[in-house]
C-alpha cells in the first residue's frame, strides 16, 4: 500500500463518528502549505518555546502528520477532506478523488468500489508517556460503515512494514513532545500546550 494510502487512513485521517451538529464540523484539506503552517506553530510551542500555546487547523495538522510519514512533498492531486471534534480527526476522500497512485495501491478494493464511495479513517490521540503522543487509526468506514477489524489489521499491518515512521501494526504514529505538553484535539482545529517548565523538544 502506498504512503499516500499510509497517510490518508493514519494522518486516513485516523471509534465512534463525529457529531452531526453543524456547529462542530469544520471542514477542511490536506495540503502542503498546510504542512509548513502547522510546522511553524509546533516549532513556536514545542522547539523554540517562544509561544506557551498555539492552534493548528485540522487540515493543517493532518497535512503535517502525513509529512511525518514521508508523504513530502504532498502531491497536489491528493483530495481529502479533514474533520475534527473534541476527540478525534476524520480525514475522508471519495474513490474518484483518490489520485492514481492511491487507487492502484488499493487495488482490488478501490475497483470493487463505485467512484462515489467515501472512505473515511478516524484518528485519536493518546500519551502513552509524559514525552510522547500517539495518533491512533481507530477505525476506517466505507460510506459511514465501519469495516471489519480483521480486515483493518491485516492492510494496516503491511503498511507498517513498510514505512517506519509508524509502528509494526501500522496503526500508531508517535511524535515526541516536551514532558507535560499537551495535544488537544477540538472542533476544526488541534490546539498545542507547551510544557509549564519550559522544556524543549529534543529534535
């Protein structure tokens, strides 16, 4: 499976769906601007510890994990659409919106899919330890239908042999933080707290 396959079930996007309530769904893209505007603000945060806190849009943090995962730079004719609520990020993108490379990786799947199908991957967030947060692939859902988890595990299993930017099952991505900082994820953005004593990601 491609990277751009990797990203969009990781990054897709990455449990249970997201609030129907027009007010908390902010809709946005993966691109690579978004990539450099999202680094900007975790270098403020994070590294350089000149802002105590700092607000990235969905898309742009979404455009940022995918960077994590190698997918730089991101292809323009990547079209995926990023959500977020209190708990998690939804990225999605319809089959006639994938770009060649992800249909061909996708192979059997994408051709028994009509072009209009959605396919969308759930991502949440943990701090497995007080110096790292985890992105997590909780479920991916074809047309809002959530797919098997042996299914899931098996494709995401190979993608994590082949890229090791994420972990063996390919579902978990882990990004360092400065101890007691914290990720947070809120309708249409991800807000970004910096460590209360000051301490600076190790790059």
């Amino acid at each position: 499976m491609a990277m751009h396959s990797a990203a969009a079930l990781v990054a897709l996007a990455f449990g249970p769906a997201l609030p129907v309530a027009v007010a908390q769904v902010v809709e946005d893209s993966v691109t690579q601007a978004g990539v450099v505007r999202a680094s900007a603000v975790v270098d403020a945060v994070f590294v350089d510890r000149l802002l105590p806190r700092g607000t990235v849009g969905a898309g742009d943090w979404a455009s940022y994990l995918m960077a994590r995962l190698g997918v730089v730079p991101i292809p323009a004719d990547v079209r995926v659409r990023v959500r977020s609520d209190s708990g998690r990020v939804r990225i999605s993108s319809r089959v006639r919106d994938l770009n060649a490379e992800t249909r061909a990786a996708l192979g059997p799947i994408a051709g028994m899919l009509p072009p209009e199908t959605e396919i969308t991957g759930d991502i949440t967030v943990f701090h497995p330890n007080p110096e790292v947060v985890q992105f997590y692939l909780e479920a991916v859902r074809v047309n809002g239908v959530a797919l098997p988890e042996g299914i899931v595990a098996a494709a995401m299993l190979e993608v994590g042999r082949q890229y090791p930017a994420l972990s063996k099952s390919g579902r978990s991505l882990y990004v360092q933080v400065p101890p007691e900082a914290e990720v947070r994820f809120l309708p249409g953005e991800v807000l970004l707290i910096g460590p209360p004593s000051g301490e600076t990601v190790r790059r």
